[in-house]
C-alpha cells in the first residue's frame, strides 16, 4: 500500500468517529443512515455494522445521545462531542500548516 493510501485509510475508515460527529452535528440521524450519508459527504463508504460501533462507543464517552422514539433510535451530538469535533479541527488546521 501506498503512503497516500495509508494515509487517506487512516483519516477516513479508521476515524469513522470524525465523520459520524460531523454528520451529527448537522442532524440527527438514524444509525442506518450514517453509511450512505457518510459515502454521499465524504466520498467512502464504511461497513455496513461498524457505525453502530463507532455510535455505541461514542455513546459510552458522552460523546453522542441517543433517544428511543417508536421504536427507532436517533443520535445526536452532546455538548461534549462538539468540543471533542472542535479540538479534530484544530489539530488538523495546525498539521496542514506545518504543511
């Protein structure tokens, strides 16, 4: 594999939680929508499992909410999550400095 292909693998597939967030804090979403939505915005498509995941471990850290309605379960981002996307885009600004 390619350093570029390391690379963009390493930023997309293996910091799902960075896209779930972003995607989050423009909407709540249904875990079910996540994959298409995440292929739509973002140009790959994660497992088809591996959102509900990401979303149960997000979940655990405060990260994300969840609320049961008619039996169908919605995410949303908490307060918490939003500072955590805050310090993503932070650091990522001061590498592409450095760049």
């Amino acid at each position: 594999m390619q350093p570029i292909e390391r690379l963009k693998k390493l930023n997309t597939k293996e910091n799902l939680w960075i896209y779930i967030l972003i995607l989050l804090k423009k909407n709540p979403l249904y875990a079910w929508e996540i994959p298409s939505l995440i292929e739509k915005e973002f140009g790959f498509r994660p497992g088809n499992i591996t959102p509900y995941r990401v979303l149960y471990r997000l979940e655990g850290e405060s990260l994300v909410k969840s609320n049961l309605k008619d039996r169908r379960r919605t995410y949303h981002i908490t307060e918490k999550g939003l500072k955590e996307l805050n310090q993503v885009k932070t650091f990522y600004k001061d590498i592409i400095n450095k760049l």
